[in-house]
C-alpha cells in the first residue's frame, strides 16, 4: 500500500494540476495579504474561500484521477497484490498531494507574513485542520462514486451533485426547516444538522475560533455553548474523523466487491 501511495503521490506531484493547485492558493495568499494588511482579516477571508474551494477540489481530483489512472489500476489488479492496498494507496496518494499543495501555498505567504509572531496562528492552525479534512473526506467520496459508476460522465456528474449538495442546497433546505419549525425549540435540530453536513461543521469550527459567531444569530449562542468548550470540540472532531473513516470504508468495500 504505501508502495502504490508513494508512486500516486509523486505522480500527481509531476502533475502541472498539482502546481497549478499550489501556485493558486500561493497567489491567493499574497493577494489577501497585500489587499488587507492584516493577518486575522486575511484568515476571515480565506475561510469562504477554503470551505467551498477546497471540496470542489478534492472532489474533482479525485475523480479525475480515478478515471485517468484506470488502465494502471487493472494492471495493478492482475498482479498478486490486495485490492484494499491498491484503491487505499491510491486515494491516500492523492489526499496526500493536494494537503500539501493547500498547507505550503498558503503557509509560506502567511509565515513570511509573520504568522508566528502573531495572535492569529491559532485561528490559521483551526482553518488549515477545517481544510485537510475537507480534502481527505471529498477525495474518499469521489473515490467512491468512481468505483461504482464506470461510466466517466456519469461519475464526474455524481461527484459535482454531491458536493453541490452539501456546499449549497443543503444549506438552503436546513435554513427552511428552521424557519418552518421557529416555534418549537431548535437548539438540537440546529446542532445535529450542522454536525451532519462536514462543510457546515467546518465553517461553524473557524467562525467560532475566529469569535465572529454573531454572524450566526440565534443559533451563533447555541453553537458557542455547545462548540466552544472542550467536549463540544472533542465532538467535532471526532465527527469529521468518523466523516473520513465512513467513505474510506466504502472505498475497502467497493474495491472488494467491484468486477474489473
């Protein structure tokens, strides 16, 4: 397994996507930076940009490259090697390579910037933890859409659906049942649906770090009681862990059960 993950890694690393991945958020830094001249209001920026960006990415790179690598997969499969270790080694290779074109594209304008002086290494820490999950749980699910459409088109589309789903249509449907439901008492409903959805749970993580919670209204009080304190986030944590084992399983039984 680790043998594919460092062949995967490095083969997305000679990729020109992987540069262009990097020299995007590389850029995206020095323009926050230079636009805002302040590092907490260049980290309030960046998480809009992080909590949708990042999925999309994930999303389609891996996709794409489990659609590209197919051929070398079925090579793979015909030699005496564990299926689990191929599509494992695989997905881990490319989570791997885009973690480290988000962490070095935005940590070398933010340190040059003086980020380790400075108050805000916390907040920036809370946003690049938001976003390696991101890229490990939307990789695992396109991973899993690959492995059960054959069909390219059809698995590209599924994947944008989904994520499109969790980063936009799932917000307009809870903001609905909210308002549907205001009379009665929201406080659990306003948290599980948060907690159900890895974009909203990550967007709820920085905005609370960041101390803007205000921006949430009503529920802003309700999510600072409960992921403000150690417990609540030591849940959310392990939430979006569990976010990452859930599709990464799903990958270890597809792969056992799909005909090749």
């Amino acid at each position: 397994m680790f043998k594919i993950l460092k062949y995967s890694f490095y083969d997305l690393m000679r990729s020109r996507w992987s540069y262009i991945y990097f020299a995007f958020y590389l850029l995206l830094g020095i323009v926050l930076l230079f636009l805002n001249n302040d590092l907490s209001k260049a980290i309030i920026t960046l998480m809009n940009v992080i909590i949708v960006l990042v999925p999309l990415i994930g999303t389609i790179f891996g996709v794409m490259y489990f659609y590209n690598s197919k051929e070398f997969t079925e090579l793979l499969l015909a030699q005496p090697l564990n299926r689990r270790s191929i599509f494992l080694g695989q997905y881990l290779g490319v989570a791997c390579s885009l973690t480290m074109s988000l962490v070095l594209g935005l940590g070398f304008p933010f340190i040059l910037y003086g980020l380790f002086q400075s108050d805000s290494i916390l907040n920036f820490g809370m946003l690049m933890i938001t976003g390696v999950f991101l890229t490990f749980i939307f990789t695992a699910i396109a991973f899993n859409v690959g492995l059960m459409n054959d069909n390219k088109i059809k698995g590209f589309g599924y994947a944008i659906l989904i994520w499109l789903f969790l980063a936009v249509i799932y917000d307009g449907l809870f903001l609905i049942s909210l308002i549907i439901f205001e009379d009665y008492p929201l406080d659990n409903l306003s948290l599980i649906g948060s907690m159900i959805n890895p974009i909203d749970l990550s967007r709820t993580l920085i905005l609370l770090k960041l101390d803007i919670s205000a921006l949430l209204g009503y529920t802003g009080a309700v999510f600072k009681r409960f992921f403000g304190t150690d417990f609540g986030l030591i849940v959310s944590f392990s939430v979006l862990i569990v976010w990452v084992l859930l599709p990464v399983l799903g990958i270890l039984r597809q792969s056992k059960k799909k005909d090749f």
